[in-house]
C-alpha cells in the first residue's frame, strides 16, 4: 500500500521536480548521516519518487533521515541530457544542509549516503565519480552501471538511448562523461546488490561494472542474492530486504567520525 505522506518537501531548483520528501528518522537518536533515495524508473517521466516511499518509510523509522530526490525524467522537454544528470547532482550537493534546516537537530554534517535503484543506482555512481566530496558511501540496488552495454542490450526499449540522445558511436562525448563504466574507479565507498533473477537488468551488468572497478584500483563490492529478482531491493519485508539494510549500515558505520556503537542500538 502507499507509504505515510513524507515530513518535509524541499526544493534544490526553481523547476517543480528539482525536489526531494523527507523522512524524520524514528527515535531520539544522534544526528545520523542523511540517507538520499535516488529512484529508478530508466530515467523516464512515468516513474516518480512516490513508488520509493514504502522504503524511504522503513530505513526512516531504523533511526536515518532520509530525502527521496526527484530529478527531471525523459519524455518531457527538459528531461534527459544534460538536466536528469546535473540535477540529481546539485541536489545531492544541496540536501544535506536542506535537510538539516528542516529536520534540526537528526542531520549530521556530512556527506550524505546514496541509496539508488536501478536508474538511480547510475544517478548515484555518476554523482560519486563526478562530485565524491558531496557523497558519503554508495549503495548501489541492480544499478544500470554500464550505460554502453545497457544501449547494446536495448534496456527497457531504447532507455539510454532517450537519456543520452543516441548511442555510443552517436554521442561518445556523452557516454564518456556519463556511463559509470568509463568513469572507474569510484573513490567513494560502494556496495553494489544485484539478485540473480532480475530480468530488467541483467546481473551480468553490476558483476563486469564492479571487476572493473577493482581492477583500475578501486574497492567496490558484489553481493549477489539468489532468487531475487528486480523490485525485491526497494520493498521492505522482502528477502533481499535484510541485506539491504546490513549493506546501509556496514556504509553508515564505516563514515570518518560515526560511532559505531551508537548507531547501532
């Protein structure tokens, strides 16, 4: 069912979308890390932030702030290259001090902690390579990691291609700048999920984008879950939902100036 109405919208930009809905953790807790919500969707109109409510509700009430950001979305005239890509990083870059103002007191000063899905799990890994000194730690659900090969396999019929305006050979330029395959290592902390039955995007997808990350250097890490298709990540109560939540605090615990031991309780 739909998820409780959020606590706060705030906006990052003047146009309608560039806003996020925040989630007051539950408890009493210390300020804690804000927990950014970055939504899938292949980038397209059609999908909003409202069907991550029901998670953005349950990583709220475990004690995290939380912003589900919207972002301009393909099929509408100002979605696509280059706005959904610049405006979910001027968002994060904003949220947390936004966040802070409007949640006092539960937001603690540091970079945030992006939580992306699909769609958003490429948002997310294109923010942390491009602007690392705004995020925290990356978790990454099923994340279309690798634009180019995702253009190859006509993802969600023709998904990067209406992102990017073309293909590869089309728009090099844009592939370069965004596809988080040609922007590895990722110097932020990342956790990559991907269960083994997802059909929307192949686990083959987040096993090459992670190999080649620690290749070049990097430290990203693969948990694979068995029997877990696509939406099982973002739904509270799943399987893959236990997993999840250990993946966010293993990231949370592991941010410079986070006791551990009070976050934990």
């Amino acid at each position: 069912g739909p998820s409780p109405p959020p606590d706060a919208t705030v906006s990052y930009g003047d146009h309608p979308d560039q806003c996020a809905d925040l989630r007051l953790p539950a408890g009493d807790g210390p300020p804690r890390p804000l927990v950014v919500v970055v939504h899938g969707g292949f980038w397209r109109a059609e999908y909003d932030r409202a069907h991550t409510g029901p998670m953005a509700a349950a990583l709220a009430a475990l004690g995290h702030p939380v912003a589900q950001i919207e972002y301009r979305r393909t099929g509408r005239p100002d979605g696509g290259w280059p706005h959904t890509l610049t405006d979910v990083r001027a968002g994060i870059a904003a949220l947390p001090e936004l966040a802070a103002a409007a949640l006092p007191g539960r937001v603690a000063p540091v970079p945030p902690i992006l939580v992306g899905h699909s769609a958003g799990g490429h948002l997310a890994l294109y923010v942390a390579a491009h602007a690392p000194d705004t995020v925290g730690g990356v978790l990454a659900l099923a994340p279309v990691a690798d634009l180019a090969q995702a253009y190859r396999l006509d993802l969600d019929e023709g998904a990067v291609a209406a992102l990017l305006g073309g293909g590869p050979d089309d728009v090099p330029d844009r592939y370069a700048a965004a596809d988080p395959s040609a922007l590895v290592p990722i110097r932020t902390r990342t956790v990559v999920i991907h269960g083994d039955q997802d059909v929307q995007v192949p686990i083959a997808i987040s096993r090459s984008w992670v190999a080649a990350d620690r290749a070049a250097g990097g430290s990203a890490t693969l948990v694979e879950l068995p029997e877990c298709e696509h939406f099982g990540l973002i739904a509270p109560g799943s399987t893959a939902w236990p997993q999840v939540v250990a993946a966010l605090r293993s990231l949370h615990d592991d941010l410079p100036g986070i006791d551990a031991a009070s976050s934990t309780r």
